[in-house]
C-alpha cells in the first residue's frame, strides 16, 4: 500500500512538473529584430534605414558563403570602368571582374549576380520603410520621420537607377519604349515572379521616386545620408541620361545655388578623396570606417592600387586618358595617378604594361584600402550643368561652368576662351567631364549615351589571347576586336543574373 | 590401538574417495564466470561458481561434471583424480539467440526484435585507432554510409543512415544514444556494443529527432569480481593520401607553359617567344611543394581501464590518450578522455548509476590559403634561402618568384597560429527502482557542458592582407544542456503472453553563449586580443533550445513465435511557430519467428533461424535551427558607427515539421549455424520537406523556408556472414553488406534550384535530390580546340555551341550513389587473427571543383596545374580530337559545366590487420590473461577513376559546401599501425 501510494505521489508530483516546466517555446533569435517589431519604435526604422546605407558596403552573404570579392560598391565601380577607356588590364584573371574587360560577360559571373541580388535587398529595405511609414498608421509623421521617408525614396531611386545603367539599354542608345528596362519593386509584399518594365517605364519611376525624396527631406543628418540636395543631384544626371537638358541644367542649378558647396581648390584638392566625408564638395558619399576596411581580397582600392602587400595591383590608368591629362602636367588631378618606378628611374611594368595606379579609393586615415567613396560631388554639377548647355547650344554658359573646374584644378593658366579647332563644344564638355570624374564609375556611360564608341587602342589584357612578349611599346595594337566597342553593341549590357531567370520566368534576358 | 588405526585409515581412506572437486570457470577470454552451474550428472547435486568463478563440489573418481551457463555451450568433465583442480573454458554458444539487444529505452533480446538493427560490439570495434566512430563502422553495417570529410587531425566522418531524407542544410547525422539518454560523448575504447537503428519500428520511440537513424552505444562495465585491467597502446605512422591529384614538376609545368606559346595560324609553338620569356633551366628547377609541406606524422593513443563488481558495487574507470600528429605542417590533435561508471546496488530493489565522461581536447589546425597556396605554388619557385631559412615573399620583393601569388605560405605557416581547444563534460545520474516484480521506474537524467575556444593569430611580419598589421581573432562557445527521462517500466508474463512495456516524459533544454572578437595593429611577438590596435570588431548572441516529449511503448509476445512492438510518442519544440509545434510519431513493428513453429522445428533442420519482420512507424525532424519561420532584420552590420539592420529572412509563418513514415520488411535467417543471412526492404517518404526554395533575386532575399515537397527513399540492404571454416584451432568468417537506395523527389509544384560557387542542383519531381544541372560540355571543336557545349533550342534539336551563354543546363548527374556496401573477413589460427575489412560505391557525381583551378587551359598561366589522366590531350591543330582545348581558343572553357563532373564511383580496401594473441601459457607466465598484438593497415588502396583528391565527397549541405562538389580538402591519410592489447 505504502508503495503504491509512494507511486502515486510521484506520478502526480511528475505531472506538475511537466506541466510547471513552463519553458519560454517562442525563442527569438537576440541578434536579429523580426519584422513585425520594426514598426513599433522609430529607431527600428531608422536601423532599417542604416542597413540600406550598409549595404552598399557589407559583404554580404551570397550563395551560402561570403566572398570578399562581393561589395555593392567594388562591383559598381568595376564593373563600368573597367569595361572603359580609362582603365587598362594588367593581367589575365579568374575573377569575374576581367569579364568585364574583356566584354564577354556570362549570366552566371558571380560579381553581376551579386550586385542585382543586393540592389534588390537594399530595395527591399526601402519598401519595407516606405510601408511601415505610409501605410501602418503607427508612425507620427514628423520632421525626422519625414527625413527617413525620404532618404528611402532617395535610396530606392538611386538603386533602380544604378541597375537600369547595367542591365538596360541607355534611353538615348535604344528604344526606351520598347527595350526592357529593370523589374520594379514598389512594395515589400508583390508576387515573386514579376516582368521586366521598359526602359520609360523604369526612367519614369527614377525621377518620381527622386522627386518624392526631395521634397521629403529637410532635416539632413550628414553628407553620408542622403538629403534634399543628393535627390536634386541624382535628378540632374538622370534628366542628363535622358538628355532631357533644361532640367538637367535646372537641377544643377539648384545643387549650386544652395549656397551649401563649394569646390576643393587646386591647393586642396589632391587631399581631397581621403577626406571626403569633411569637405564641403561632397554632396552624398558612402562612409566607410576602420571596421569596413576590406584589405587586399575585398577592397575597391586593391585592384587597382598596391604597396607591394597592400593590394593586387592589376589594373592600371590607361594611355588614352594619360594622353587626354599629358599635354597639362600641372593639372592636380595628375595626383591621383601614382606612377610606380624602377629603381633605375624607369616606368616599372608588370607584364609587359605600364603601370600607373590610381589613388582615388586610398589612404583615408592612412590606410592604403580604404575611402569613402563619394557618390555625388559639386563638380558634377558643373558638368551636367555644361553638356545640358553645350547641347543647347549655349557655348559661353557652357565654356564658363568648364572653366569654374579648371580654374580649381590648377589650370587657371589654360581656359578656354572657345572651342579649339578640330573639337565640338561637346568634345570640351566631355573630356572635361572624363578628366574630373575619372575611375568613378561614369566614363562607359558617358561614350554611350553620347554615341560615342569605346576606342582602347593601347596594349592590355582586354586583348583576349595575348602574351607579354606580344606587346611591341613601340607600336600600338592592331587588329585585334577588343579595341574598338561599338556604342550600340548589345554585348555591352550585363546579362540579367541566371538564378534570377531561372526562378522567374516573366523575366526576359538580354540578348 | 588397531581399532583407532583401523578407524583412522579408513576415514583417511575414505576422503579421497568422496572428496571436494575444485576449480575456477573461465570464459574462452579468460575472464571468470561466476554463476555457472555445475552439476553432478546423474543426479540433482549441484553448486554454482562464486563472483571469482570459483567452484567446490562433493564428487568421486570416475563421476562426470556438468558445467551449464546461459548463451554457453555446455561442457562435461570426468573426474580421474581426486588430488587436482579443474578449470574449465567455457565457450560461448554460436547462435547468440539470447544475446540482449540494447534498443535505446528498453533491452530485448535478438529473437524479440522485430526491427531493422545491427549490433557491433568491442571486438568488432576494436580497430578504433582514432576518436571518432564513423571510421569504425566504415563499411561494416548495411544501410550505413560514411564519409571521411576531411583528413585533418581531430575531424570526424559524416554518417548517413539509408539515403537522404532531408535536403535542408543543419545537422543530418543520426541521433546518438549514449547509456540509454540522448547525446553524451564516448572514447571508443570504452564502447561496449553499438546498436544502429534503422526502421521506424525501432527508431520509432525515438519520435521526432530519429528521422536519419538511431546510434546507440552502450559503455563497458565491471563484470567479474576481480579487477581486470585492460592496457593499449597504439602507434601508428601516417602518410597523405593525395589520390590522383598529383602537381607538375618543373619539367611537366615548363611543357605546359609552351603551349600558351602555341601559334594561332601555324599551330606550331613560337619557341623564340616562348624562351624569351621563360628561360631554359626552368625546366630542371624542381621544389616538390606537396610532397614536402606533407610529411609523414606519428599518432599515439594510450588507454587504461579497470572494473571491477562486488556485491553492492560495479565500476569502470578509464582513461584514454589521443595524440595525432598531421601529415600537413604544424597541424595535430591530441585528446584526453576520461570515464568513470559505477554502479550501486542499495538493496534488491533500488540501484544507482553515476556515470561521468570528461574529455579535453586541443589541436592545431590550418588556415585554408595556405593549404591552397602550396598546392597552386609553381614548382620553380624554392621557398628557402640558400642559407636554409624560409624567404620573405611579397609584392614587393626584388628578384624572380614565378608563382601568380607573390606569398609564400612557409612563411606565412611559421608565423602563424590556428589553435583550438575543447573541454566537455557529461553526467548522467540514473535511478532504477524495482517497484514490483512488474513493475518499475527509471530516472535517467544528464548534465552536459562543453566550451569551445578557437584562436587564429597571423603575425605582421607576414606577406599578405595583414602585413604590417596582423590578425587576431578568437571565438568562444559554450554549451549547457540537460536531459530528464522519467519512464515506468512494465514486465511480466502469464502463460505463453509476456507483455512489457514503458511510458514516461523526457525533458530536454540547451542553452548556447557564442562570442567572439576580432583586430588588427598588433605588435610584433604579441597575440592575444588585449593588444590589437586597429579595425576592432565583436559579436556574439547566445540561444535556448527546448525539448519536450512524452513517450510510450508496448512489447507483447506469444510463445516467443509472435511478437509486437508499438510505440507513440508526442514531442514540443521550440524551433517551430508557437502555434505550431507540436506533433505525434506513432509505430508498430511485429515479426515472426517461424524457426521457433513446431511445424518448422519437426521439419526444417538446416535452417536454424527463420524470422520475418514488418515495420511501419512516422519520425520526424525538427532540426532546422531556431526561428527559421520568421521575418527578420539582422542587426549586425553598422553605418558609420551607427546600428544598421539588414533584410535577413523572408516570413514563413506556416512552417512546420517533416515527417517521415518508414516501412520496413525484413527476413532474417541462419543455415546450419553457419550462415546469417538478412535482407530488408524499405520505404520512406518524408511528407513537407523543409527547403530552402530559391527566390528570384529581384526579391531581395535568395531563398525562404518552406514545406514543399516529399522524397522517397526506397532500398533494398543485404546482409550475410558466413563461418566458411570452424574447426579447433581455425575459423574463417566471411562477412558482405550491400545497400542500394533510390531517392525520389516529389510534390514539388516548381522545381527549383540551389548552388554553391556557381555549381547548381535543381530539385523537382522524378529525380533524386543533389541532382546537378549545369551547362552540358560536348568537347572540343576539331576545327577550331575551341570548347563546345549543348544548345537545347526552343523546337528541342540540339546543337554544339562554343558560346558559353548559349548553352542550356541540364541535368547531368546526381551527387548520391546507386548502391554502397562493404566486405570483411577474417581468419584465425591459434592465436593469430588476419582481418580485412573493404568499402565500396558506385553511381555518384562528383563536381571536381579544384579543376577549375588546377586544370585551367591557360586562364592563370603562373598556377601550378595537375598532372593530366593519359587519356587526356589537348587541341594543337585543326582536325585533333582532343579533351582539352586550345589555350588560344578557350574562352569560358572553366566555367561551370558537365567537364568537371565526374564518375565518384570506388572500392578501397579500409583497413588489413593481422593480430596475435599470445598462448595463455606465455601470457600467464608474463602474469597476463591476455596479450594481444596487432599490426594493421589503413586506408590501403583506392580503386577510382576520380581524377581528384579523394571521391569520398562531403554529404552536408553548408555555407561552404554542397553535396557531391569537392574542392580542396585536407587530404585523407594512409595509416600503418601497431598496437598491444593487455588484460590483466
């Protein structure tokens, strides 16, 4: 009896127990914040916001692993320069990157894939922002809230404006009514599987959502935020791609008149890229700390600068730009071109090319891999502002606003008064435009939407197939189909990645 | 007087004819049998043997003694003198029908089990030279795949249990049972049998977690009264296994180089160009970079154990050393293991268990660079000085280095240091009480605790991204976890009927702390974190994990003919939406034992086993890590200093388990005592298949959790061991497994795709999961050596294509095997023991991913390149067939296509050992039981046409990997050994 009732007691005192192990079943993860929780407090939106500024320079996770050749920016800067005039190959290479030298991309490359994949994650951000402050009700909306809100139409526009230079044919290179543009996302919850928009279409939603923007943001928190200024820059060089000119010229107008930028001075400016979050040239740039300095295998420095240890060092600022810069030794943008020597005073070349580094992305703190890469500058402005100009036929206005650079880029000696003989008003506006924003990531663009071919009739490993004894310094190639790209080869757009086909079958790819 | 000499001679006379026979019963391994029965034939006189074995018996001379024990075969003994001791031998009997069968919760013996189960026990294991128990069943249990993931010291196999039946990335290993509770760590020198689980009828009651198959190890304990010592020693010498992959040497690679040199309108080599640039003695440098950074390396391993039983008291205590030294430059393990199990015995109904297994471990490992860099490192490049010290190498270093990585990893190894260390500790308290003769309860509950600690340090005086800064970065892991499991246990028997059973609730809770810091700018000749200057970064999270189940089964037997086992169980878990969490995992299995059917037993002799078994239960998984089904933000990325959260997770608030219902038929059978014989025949389907479904990137994410779709995993395995040969002094065992298993997708409403470093698998329905689609490769164009590929067009002809984005993918292999199995045999002679044991597979793909590198057509012409198969050759001119390109015509040629995916098929002899127990008479005199030595083999040979390292290919889905992709791994080992086993 004793036994059984010592039985019983247990059982019952077991059953409580499991009853009483109240054990917490909904585990969230104590690193991450759910979706849901986002839009209880302000500063869930506001992180949110941050990421989609993270993101331009995380290396993210892609294909179950993270890759250090995989950042937002690395691929944006590679991936238009390198297939330039500005930029010459100094070596053959497995990495994707040299696809785009050599013009023979694959929908499969991994650098490609990767920046569509994090354009869309930053996208996501934004709508899933947008959303929580538009449609949840459970945001006041004031002043800051305003701010954010627009700084993600901002991001948005900048993102879907990026990807339409990459993927789509430009606006004045093609149909714009009928080429197929980016797929648009407005909001964070639309089905998976959505068509291409045209080129208009996608163009139209750039200039509305940078429109929103501007007149949304009226609090900036810093030039590494976006702001009413940055909106009114991107909408100046969207109007320019689509060689809408009086507003291009009339956003640029704005831009300068804001009274909030200056240009560096031939004095300041070879200091210029190392401290740009300072100056007051900058109008919008992506900060970068110690934390996201990506060394040699990651950095947007280390390919095309090196201390020996400090980066790869393979590609190099071509002869065709150099013979643009040659006849002005004085120019100060010639600081940005490090010439490597031998110790006998010879140009040092590494297989068979010269090599000359560029230092635009470097030695912010010091350190050779690291910048803060700007993405609008005062200078650009000026630039816009001229082409709009020159193809209005206005050359004194034109002249004027190409001068305003030269005079702080210690050319004040050789301004133009007019147009030399054998050159348009154009070709002034453009060279000028490829001497000051060279290496960031405008120059392809630039040729094309101007019908201009891309001519890279200097020896480099664009040339497929070539070996060092091959290059003869004496005589310039020929021959050879890498030299010369036609504007309106379709070879020039990047293929729409595979995986993205693959799963979405509404999606057209490029020819 | 004469009375009393008479009286006196008479009783004298009397005691040797009537007189106490003595003796000791000894097993056939010399350990004393207490409890044996000896009896006086004839008659119904009779003593049992003591806890030391030892008998005493009235007998006289000319009377026979019977020695009777359980599971032994009998012995008879005539008495012929009264004036000496009788020890006797006994020997255990063949049939093994009674041998118990530890199943996890509950003991049966061999003839009740209805289910698909091996058993392995310390002999069958005593090939353990390492601590890791996928080496031990390599090839010895049907159904059972390992993999040797890698040849790094200290690194386990990968073990599968009839296919796949998941295709979520997280742990897929089977669930491991140590001394009856879930989890728990063992050395396998204290491993007494292992028990593998395979059907549901068995792994059943083991409800949600058994969905990839049960392990259960149970540890040694003390047995005889004496102490009895047992004492090993392992010393093995161990070489790299490179497989086929073998790096050219100077001269190989120098003829290599001329063909970048090949002329494109002559198609002769432009010599003057070529030796222009890469001067004649190239040819004769020669620095073996493989060969050298793999040396051969020592492994030791130590054991001691003793145990011991008294009336009230058993123990086990064992103590383990582990040292392994790797092949690969500063790379070793070593491990201490330490178990204590003892048992207390209070009264005839309360016993206590204490059992403790402490393990400490530390071991250094590599940085995968270096490991890459040595085997890419061009043969013409010496990485020392002539003065014998290693060179600096750098961008910037005056001087020829060839190699395209201007480093070099000597130098980069010896001013390095990738350490790690380990300490863990399990205790299980186990309470059994007998209630009634019926009816009893047990309480079996673990502690467990490990910590983790990993240190990576590069120092700035290396070339590379750290020069001038240094590297520094240590993580620290710590796990808790507890475990209660409360059953009653019910037995009894009335008549023919005999029903037992067990029904109880289990606990189970884990808690993880993760930490981790990182920095650069340290000093020269410091490495700990206090002194990093620079880029200083943290993280760290910790989570909870719990467990709750209640559980429940019942045995019924009639006449040990009919049996039937059913169990269910119900199981919580917090890795599924609160709403959503919970589930039930039913099972029944019955078997027949027709050999036991009077029918059979009149008519049948050669068949003395006869058994037919049928299974069906559900198991499930709950392991996909915790919150999977939410949408989440990450929050560790920042923005100038400013907390940033990024999109991280897309919502799945439906997300639930998958479950598997397992079918299992299974006959065993034994002839004439000397063949066994099994086969089973299987079904699982596995219904809401978590995956990760590929989104289009346009979404932002890559992929979602999601239940969509089934597979199926059906086979066959076949199991037979044959006694070829028994006489006295020779025996020869025979013993061939093999099991074929076709998986099966289904239920998939759109394919979709999965990849890793651009190698894709596609899964949709009527095909086997870690199916690759890729781009199909066609070889080389005969007119141009240009690469050709398949064109699928839009009215479904076919056409060759050297544009790499014109072709289409398609399915061209699969990463699983048709069939695997293994074979092992041994023969004994007196004391000598010859035993070998082979593996096999055929039928699996595998992606050589280290060709895309190593096998490059030119693409990096200052990498070193693989020594090519004899059948390959590559493109000179127009009207060559070729295998390989022409490097002035190979665009895209290394992209991903079928030209790197290859036949993962082998058969490789595992291990051969030839073993020598020394006469009892010399071990006696050594005052041993038992001395045994053993010389042994491992990993003798392979059999494969995988142009690679190794084609056994990691099976986990991870961050790094992909089932059936092979890139570089630490190559396996070629292992000889010696080892002595002494009992005393």
């Amino acid at each position: 009896m004793k036994v059984k009732y010592t039985i019983q007691v247990l059982f019952v005192l077991f059953a409580v127990g499991i009853l009483s192990s109240c054990s917490k079943w909904d585990v969230s993860p104590r690193d991450q914040i759910s979706t849901e929780s986002l839009s209880e407090t302000k500063d869930g939106i506001v992180n949110v916001t941050n990421g989609v500024y993270a993101l331009f320079k995380d290396q993210v996770e892609f294909n179950g692993f993270i890759d250090d050749n995989n950042s937002y920016l690395r691929q944006y800067f590679q991936m238009s320069d390198f297939a330039s005039d500005d930029i010459v190959c100094g070596q053959v290479t497995t990495d994707p990157l040299y696809y785009s030298f050599t013009y023979t991309h694959s929908p499969d490359q991994a650098n490609s894939r990767f920046f569509w994949y994090v354009s869309y994650k930053m996208i996501n951000g934004t709508n899933t922002v947008i959303d929580i402050i538009e449609n949840s009700g459970k945001i006041e909306r004031d002043n800051m809230v305003n701010q954010i809100l627009g700084e993600n139409y901002f991001l948005r526009a900048f993102s879907e404006f990026s990807l339409l230079k990459f993927y789509a044919k430009l606006p004045t290179a093609g149909n714009p009514d009928s080429d197929p543009g980016i797929i648009l996302r407005t909001t964070a919850n639309e089905p998976a599987k959505k068509a291409r928009a045209t080129v208009t279409e996608s163009y139209n939603q750039v200039i509305a959502d940078a429109t929103m923007a501007a007149s949304l943001m009226n609090q900036s928190r810093g030039k590494e935020f976006a702001s009413k200024e940055a909106a009114w820059a991107l909408l100046s060089r969207a109007y320019l791609y689509l060689e809408d000119n009086n507003k291009a010229i009339a956003y640029a107008d704005s831009v300068i008149n804001s009274g909030r930028f200056t240009l560096e001075s031939a004095s300041s400016f070879p200091s210029y890229f190392p401290n740009a979050l300072a100056s007051d040239e900058t109008i919008f740039l992506i900060a970068y700390t110690q934390q996201d300095n990506r060394g040699k295998f990651g950095s947007i420095a280390s390919m095309i600068y090196s201390d020996g240890n400090s980066g790869w060092g393979e590609e190099f600022a071509s002869e065709s730009i150099r013979a643009d810069m040659d006849d002005h030794l004085e120019d100060i943008r010639w600081k940005y071109i490090d010439t490597l020597h031998k110790d006998d005073g010879s140009i040092m070349t590494k297989n068979g090319i010269q090599v000359f580094y560029i230092t635009k992305f470097s030695f912010q703190d010091g350190d050779p891999n690291l910048s803060s890469p700007v993405m609008f500058r005062l200078s650009e402005m000026y630039l816009n502002r001229a082409e709009g100009y020159a193809k209005n036929g206005d050359e004194t206005k034109a002249l004027a606003d190409v001068n305003e650079i030269r005079k702080n880029r210690g050319l004040e000696g050789s301004l133009y008064n007019s147009v030399p003989a054998g050159e348009t008003l154009l070709d002034v506006v453009l060279k000028e435009r490829r001497l000051e924003l060279a290496f960031e990531g405008h120059r392809t663009f630039d040729l094309i939407r101007n019908h201009k071919n891309i001519v890279r009739k200097y020896w480099g490993y664009h040339i497929k197939g070539i070996q060092s004894p091959d290059i003869d310094p004496d005589n310039p190639p020929t021959g050879y189909p890498e030299l010369v790209i036609n504007w309106n080869d379709p070879i020039i757009n990047y293929f729409i990645p595979a995986d993205e086909i693959l799963a979405n079958d509404l999606c057209v790819q490029n020819p | 007087m004469r009375k009393i000499l008479l009286l006196v001679g008479f009783v004298l006379l009397m005691i040797p004819v009537f007189s106490q026979v003595k003796g000791v019963v000894f097993d056939e391994n010399g350990n004393t049998l207490p409890g044996v029965n000896v009896v006086l034939k004839g008659t119904t006189n009779g003593v049992v043997t003591d806890l030391d074995g030892k008998y005493s018996i009235n007998a006289s001379k000319g009377d026979v003694l019977v020695f009777q024990y359980m599971g032994y075969v009998s012995q008879e003994l005539t008495i012929e003198s009264l004036s000496k001791n009788y020890d006797i031998f006994m020997e255990q009997d063949v049939m093994k029908m009674d041998e118990v069968v530890v199943m996890g919760y509950s003991n049966k013996t061999k003839t009740e089990v209805a289910s698909a189960v091996a058993v392995l026990d310390s002999k069958e294991l005593l090939d353990a030279n390492s601590d890791d128990v996928g080496s031990m069943l390599q090839g010895k249990v049907a159904g059972v795949q390992v993999v040797s993931e890698s040849g790094a010291p200290g690194s386990g196999s990968q073990i599968r249990i009839r296919g796949v039946s998941t295709i979520k990335p997280g742990n897929e290993e089977p669930l491991y049972v140590v001394d009856g509770i879930i989890g728990g760590s063992f050395d396998p020198n204290d491993v007494e049998t292992l028990t593998v689980l395979k059907d549901a009828g068995a792994t059943g009651v083991y409800g949600a977690r058994a969905n990839k198959g049960v392990i259960i190890v149970t540890t040694k304990t003390g047995k005889s009264g004496k102490t009895q010592f047992n004492f090993k020693a392992s010393v093995g010498m161990k070489t790299a296994d490179h497989g086929n992959l073998k790096m050219m040497s100077g001269s190989e690679f120098y003829d290599w180089s001329s063909e970048l040199y090949r002329d494109p309108q002559t198609h002769e080599i432009d010599k003057i160009k070529f030796y222009k640039f890469y001067p004649k003695e190239l040819a004769s440098q020669n620095y073996d970079w493989v060969g050298n950074a793999f040396q051969p390396a020592l492994t030791q391993q130590y054991n001691l154990s003793a145990a011991g039983r008294s009336d009230k008291f058993s123990y086990y205590a064992s103590g383990t050393y582990f040292n392994d030294k790797g092949t690969f430059r500063n790379t070793g393990y070593e491990k201490v293991n330490f178990r204590l199990n003892t048992k207390y015995q209070f009264n005839k109904w309360i016993s206590l268990k204490n059992n403790v297994n402490a393990y400490a471990s530390k071991g250094t490992s590599y940085d995968y660079m270096d490991m890459y860099y040595t085997y890419l490192a061009l043969p013409w490049d010496d990485p020392y000085n002539e003065d014998g010290t290693i060179k600096y190498i750098d961008g910037n270093t005056p001087g020829k280095w060839w190699s395209r990585d201007k480093i070099n990893p000597y130098h980069t190894i010896e001013n390095s240091d990738h350490n790690y260390k380990s300490f863990g500790i399990d205790y299980d308290l186990v309470l059994d009480v007998s209630i009634t003769k019926w009816l009893s309860f047990s309480s079996s509950n673990r502690l467990s605790f490990s910590t983790d600690k990993s240190h990576d340090f590069v120092s700035p005086i290396t070339a590379g991204p750290f020069h001038g800064k240094g590297f520094i970065n240590e993580r620290q892991n710590n796990w808790w976890g507890a475990l209660s499991s409360n059953m009653f246990h019910l037995n009894f028997d009335f008549g023919k009927h005999s029903i037992s059973g067990l029904a109880g609730f289990e606990l189970n809770g884990g808690s993880n702390d993760y930490m981790w810091v990182e920095g650069k700018g340290l000093p020269e000749g410091f490495d700990v974190p206090s002194v990093a200057s620079s880029e200083i970064k943290i993280g760290g999270t910790s989570t909870l994990e719990y467990f709750n189940s209640l559980i429940s089964q019942v045995n019924y037997d009639y006449d040990k003919r009919y049996f039937l086992t059913a169990s269910f169980r119900v199981d919580k878990t917090s890795n599924f939406p609160p709403d959503n969490n919970t589930a039930m995992f039913p099972s029944i299995a019955a078997s027949w034992m027709v050999s036991n059917e009077n029918f059979f037993k009149d008519n049948v002799s050669f068949m003395s086993m006869l058994k037919v078994r049928a299974s069906y239960g559900v198991t499930g998984d709950p392991e996909i890590g915790a919150s999977r089904y939410m949408g989440l933000f990450s929050l560790s990325s920042q923005y100038n200093n400013n907390s940033a959260a990024i999109p991280y997770q897309l919502a799945n608030y439906n997300l639930t388990w998958e479950r598997t219902n397992m079918i299992n038929f299974g006959l065993d059978m034994n002839f004439f005592n000397r063949v066994d014989f099994s086969v089973d025949v299987y079904n699982n389907v596995t219904k809401d298949l978590i995956v990760l479904v590929a989104q289009p990137l346009s979404q932002g994410f890559e992929h979602r959790w999601e239940n969509a779709g089934e597979v199926t995993n059906k086979g066959v395995e076949l199991n037979l061991n044959v006694i070829a040969v028994k006489t006295r002094s020779v025996e020869w065992n025979i013993g061939v497994n093999f099991s074929k298993n076709s998986n099966i997708l289904s239920g998939i409403e759109n394919p979709f795709f999965s990849s890793v470093g651009g190698v894709s698998q596609i899964y949709r329905n009527d095909a086997s999961i870690y199916t690759f689609i890729l781009p199909k490769w066609l070889g080389v164009d005969e007119q141009t050596g240009a690469p050709l590929w398949e064109k699928i067009n839009d009215d479904g002809t076919r056409e060759p294509t050297s544009m790499y984005k014109d072709a289409t993918p398609q399915e061209v292999g699969k990463a699983l095997p048709d069939f695997v199995g293994g074979a092992s045999t041994s023969v004994s002679w007196k004391g000598l023991t010859l035993f070998a044991t082979m593996a096999y597979q055929y039928g699996n793909d595998i992606y050589n991913y280290s060709r895309v590198a190593m096998d490059n057509d030119g693409h990096e012409p200052f990498i070193n390149a693989l020594v090519p198969k004899s059948d390959w050759s590559r493109w000179e001119r127009p009207g060559d067939v070729a295998t390989h390109p022409s490097m002035q015509n190979a665009d895209l040629s290394t992209e991903t296509s079928s030209r790197y995916l290859e036949d993962g098929s082998f058969i490789k002899i595992r291990n051969i050992s030839l073993s020598y127990a020394l006469p009892k008479k010399w071990s006696a005199g050594m005052k041993m039981h038992d001395v045994i030595l053993t010389l042994r083999a491992e990993n003798v040979y392979t059999w494969t046409n995988y142009w690679g390292q190794d084609p056994e290919v990691t099976l986990a889905k991870g961050d790094w990997s992909m089932p059936g992709v092979s890139d570089f791994k630490y190559p396996n080992n070629r292992q000889i050994v010696f080892n002595i086993n002494l009992k005393f």
